[in-house]
C-alpha cells in the first residue's frame, strides 16, 4: 500500500513543483505586482552583481516537504536511472542510499580466517620477548586461545618486526611436528612452545580480530589443522 501511495504521490507532485522550481527560477519576479512581492523573501549572491542575483522563496512549499518527507512514511528507494531532482529534492532516495552504504560497510569489516594472507609465520629462538594474554573467556564467544598482548623491546621477537598486538597463536611449529593451538587454553598454548626441544620454533598466527577467527564464520578446525601442518 505504501509503494502504491508513493507512486501516486510522486507521479502528481512531480508536475506541480517542476512548474514551481522552473518559475522560481527565472526573472519574472521583477513584473510582479508590490502586494505579492512583499509576501516574497530574497537574498542576493554575495558577487553584488545585479545580473547574477539570486533569488530564494522560502515557505510556499516547507509544509509539503515535510509532510511528505517525514520519518513515518514508509519510502521505498529509486534506481539512478529513475530519479529525478524533485526526488532529491524531496529526500526520496535517503532511505535506499543509507541502506547500501551500510551493507558497504557491513562488506569491508569482514577478515577471511580460511585466507592464508591474513597469517603471519615466523620462527624466533627462545626465549622470544612475546607476551601473551589468554582471550577474554567471561565472553558469550568464550573462545580459548591467546594472542600477542605486548613484544620486549629489544627481545627476538621485536626486532623481527613481524609480530604486532592482537596476533592470535593459532599453531606452534618444529622440524617435523605441528600443533595446533588455537583455542587451548593459556597454559596449554605457553607449554607448547616451552616444551619444544629445539631453541628455535616457528609460530603461526592469525592477524585479526578474535570473533573473525572464533566466530561463527571462523576457520573450521580441520582447515586450521592443514594449513599449519603446512608449516612443518
């Protein structure tokens, strides 16, 4: 019923303020009488040129754009092809226009955690300078696992310069062994790195937010298992 009124509305008003926008702007107002100009307001361009003085009506048509134009009614948007300067003019087409921006939006905050080029893989002897901190556990998410919270400075792992905070430790890599930490809890996680024998480990992680990698359009844990069993 909306879409339907909309039609209606726009198909006879259309006319109407074209007729409106066409007479106000061109110079006629000179040859109006001094009764019906004094119901008119003016303001001139700041050039002070007489020939390129503009004029502005205010208050004819305030109460029908606004009446037509308020929250309430249901406004259904308008390709490009079809929209017209009275639809702009009117903030008929807001309404599509806020809805894309925000699906833009919603498009541009999404991180892949099943792309291989939002990882970073580095081997560091021990000990590394890395701070882990455990992931906030008191969330719904209640993920598990642990990310970078601060480098050492001057550690191994700083001047690698390829770790930064909020890295997630998803896997702990040695010649010929592969563990896949993502999720574990902190002591887990910390003694997977402790415990190897070599004094140099490498460790892949996932750069980007925790509900990116935990959530629900996470890396699944078979895809995480291969690709650092990739790392080997």
């Amino acid at each position: 019923p909306n879409s339907i009124y909309y039609a209606m509305l726009r198909s006879s008003l259309t006319p109407l303020l074209s007729l409106f926008l066409l007479f106000t702007s061109t110079s006629c107002f000179s040859t109006f009488p001094a009764f019906e100009r004094s119901r008119l307001t003016f303001v001139k361009s700041d050039k002070g040129d007489s020939s390129s003085q503009t004029s502005r009506l205010y208050g004819l048509f305030d109460g029908v754009k606004e009446a037509f134009s308020a929250p309430a009614l249901s406004k259904p948007s308008i390709s490009a092809e079809r929209e017209t300067p009275i639809d702009r003019w009117m903030g008929w087409n807001v309404q599509g226009d806020a809805s894309s921006s925000s699906d833009d939006e919603d498009g541009a905050k999404f991180l892949d955690s099943m792309d291989g080029e939002n990882y970073v893989a580095v081997s560091l002897p021990k000990p590394m300078g890395i701070i882990f901190e455990e992931n906030d556990v008191t969330s719904t998410l209640n993920p598990g696992g642990i990310y970078v919270f601060e480098l050492s400075p001057g550690g191994h792992a700083a001047s690698s310069d390829k770790l930064q905070f909020g890295d997630q430790l998803v896997g702990v890599v040695t010649p010929g062994k592969a563990r896949v930490v993502a999720g574990e809890d902190f002591d887990v996680a910390i003694s997977a790195i402790k415990g190897a024998e070599e004094e140099e480990v490498k460790l892949v992680l996932f750069r980007g937010p925790c509900d990116a990698l935990y959530g629900p359009t996470g890396a699944s844990k078979e895809w995480l298992s291969e690709f650092v069993q990739g790392h080997a």
